[in-house]
C-alpha cells in the first residue's frame, strides 16, 4: 500500500509507451540490477528457473555432463539441470547454515563435472570463495534466487550475491524479498562474451531479428515486470534491514529455548532473509499449534531433491545425504515480512513460547 501510487504509475507508464517486450524499462532495471551486485552485465529473462537454464546453455552444459548441488533447495537447482540434458550430482549441505558443503562437493568432482551450482538459502550467501579453491577451475553459477542484495565478507571486502561467481541467477518470484507481479529473473555475469551469449540464448538465439546464430529460447523479462521491479527496487535495502531486525528479535525471544535452533548466519555474512527458519524435533506438531492460532509458517522443503520421485533415475537412497534429510524434517519459516508489527511478532514468539511450555 506504501508504495502503490509509485508502482502503478510506472506499469501505466508501459501501457501509454505499448514498449510490453524489452525495451528501455528492462534495460534500466538490467543496470540497477548490475550496480546492486556489482557485475558488469545482468540479463533480464522470464524467471528464475529460466535464468538457471540460459546459464547452464551458456556454459556449454548438455548431455553427457555432470552439475554438482545441493538436494535442500527448490526443485528448479537440480530440474533445470535435468532440462538442460546433464546429470545432477548431489551433495550434502552444512548442518548450521544449509549451504551445499564446499568438501562435500569437492569429493563429488568427476572428469564430467562441468559446473557447480551452491545455493543462497534463505537468503544468505553460500561460502563462494570456498568454492572457488575447492573446485578450482570449475564454473560457478550462484543460484541466488533467495539473496538479492545480501553481501559476504571475502578477504576483508564485501561481495555482494551473483558477484564472484562465473554467472549469478536471481528470482523474482512475488514472494521473494524483490518480488514482482508475476514471474521474472536476472542473470549477472562480469564477462562480457557470457553475457553476449545469454543475450542471445534468451531470444531464440538471435540478437538481430530473424537472424538465428544458435538455437535458444523465448526467455525476456515482461517489461511490465520490469517497471514493477524498478519501482520497489529503491526500498529493497530498508525492507531488508527490517527483517534484519525482526530476525534479531526472534533470536532473542527464542535464546533461551532448548528444543529450538535459530538460524545461524555465518559471520562472514548479512542475510536479507528471505526466511526465518528455525529447526526443531518436533516441527509439524509446532506448526499444527502455530495454525491453530492463526499463525501462518512454511516449510521449505519436506523431500529433498535426491528423494524426489522423477530422481529415482539417479540411484541415490534414504540415508544418502543425512544432513540434508534432517534439515527437511526440522524446520520451519516464521513470519518475517518487513511490514511485521512488533504485536504480530511477539503473538507468533508467545505461540511458540506456549508451545514448549515456557
């Protein structure tokens, strides 16, 4: 509601220019998107799960090779994978943080490993600079549909989500903490010859009209997502910040719970997030409590990819990644939206309190 009359004036600003595919609105939004993660290139497509794909066909990544990643993420990590004709390769997660563990992907490594794609879950950066020493030459494509705008100290300096690995995706899912009205996704990139490619890879391969180089795919950003997107972009730090806070907070009201583990945020970082997931043993009789007082959680996510049915292919069993099947038992996302009230959130800490009987 805060931001309605700036919003709508920028999507009737679209519909008075008829500019509906590409033009200049995407490409503001495509720098803004470059300034935040400070890559050279950001290159808008239709969503996230598109934006993994257009990266993995821009790696040359196809049939007969292997992508390493983690089974506790959203399906589209490991699906787009599968699309793009290679083979999934998973590897455990680290207990703390959920971030694909930079050993454990490191021992997974073959002669057909062509890429590795951490994930930034929940909103905090995976160990980027780890991977870099323990996969070495091997492409990166930071899967930070969770953490645009989040940021991790590497060697004293900030580095911001998408900005060191080989190509950076983003989400902009409504639910995501920069959220459209609809689908989108952005790609960044600091070369320039990845980023001639997705440009063109989004496009059915061709930059000038009908003149097709390679075989690509119909992947633009809406422009009116764009102008969605431009519009709340300038408020992404503030609303952040207040689930920094609300974050805080919860650890807090949560420190002296035994039965309940709170995010841990690696020091190196600052998390934007996207969730607030906290582990306990007993997580679907808490949620069960937290419903009945109308009290709205997630779960994120109750199978793991390596259990998922349509993996079955990939041989791996119950027992595979115990890490990773722990985390999807335990935990739980709280209320955490900027527009939080401390009423709304000491309500959600009392359920809870109540809960485990404190």
């Amino acid at each position: 509601a805060r931001i309605r009359d700036k919003v709508v004036s920028a999507m009737m600003q679209v519909v008075d220019d008829q500019t509906f595919i590409l033009g200049k609105p995407v490409e503001d939004f495509e720098k803004s998107c470059a300034a935040l993660s400070h890559t050279k290139h950001a290159i808008g497509c239709a969503n996230g799960s598109d934006a993994l794909l257009l990266a993995l066909r821009a790696l040359d990544i196809g049939a007969g090779d292997e992508v390493i990643t983690t089974p506790f993420t959203f399906f589209a990590t490991a699906g787009m994978t599968h699309n793009s004709g290679a083979k999934p390769v998973f590897a455990d997660i680290d207990a703390d943080t959920f971030s694909l563990n930079p050993d454990a992907a490191a021992a997974a490594v073959t002669s057909r490993t062509k890429a590795v794609i951490p994930v930034d879950l929940f909103g905090q950066m995976s160990p980027i600079e780890r991977y870099r020493v323990a996969m070495k030459s091997i492409p990166l494509i930071e899967d930070a549909a969770q953490s645009i705008g989040a940021r991790r100290s590497v060697d004293g300096e900030w580095t911001m989500a998408g900005q060191i690995a080989t190509i950076g995706t983003f989400s902009f899912f409504p639910s995501k903490n920069l959220g459209g009205f609809g689908d989108g996704g952005m790609i960044v990139t600091q070369s320039d010859d990845l980023a001639m490619k997705l440009r063109r890879l989004r496009t059915h391969g061709a930059i000038k009209t009908y003149v097709h180089e390679v075989v690509g795919m119909n992947s633009r950003l809406d422009t009116l997502q764009a102008a969605v997107l431009s519009a709340k972009l300038p408020f992404l730090a503030e609303w952040s910040a207040a689930r920094r806070a609300h974050a805080a907070y919860y650890d807090a009201a949560f420190a002296d719970l035994a039965d309940v583990r709170t995010p841990a945020i690696d020091s190196a970082n600052e998390s934007i997030y996207n969730q607030y997931t906290i582990r306990t043993e007993r997580r679907d009789h808490l949620q069960a409590h937290l419903k009945a007082k109308d009290i709205g959680t997630a779960i994120y996510y109750p199978i793991p990819l390596h259990l998922q049915q349509c993996f079955a292919y990939l041989g791996y069993k119950q027992g595979a990644f115990p890490e990773s099947e722990r985390a999807s038992k335990e935990v739980l996302s709280l209320p955490v939206y900027p527009e939080l009230s401390q009423s709304q959130q000491d309500e959600t800490i009392e359920a809870v309190r109540s809960f485990f009987g404190r």
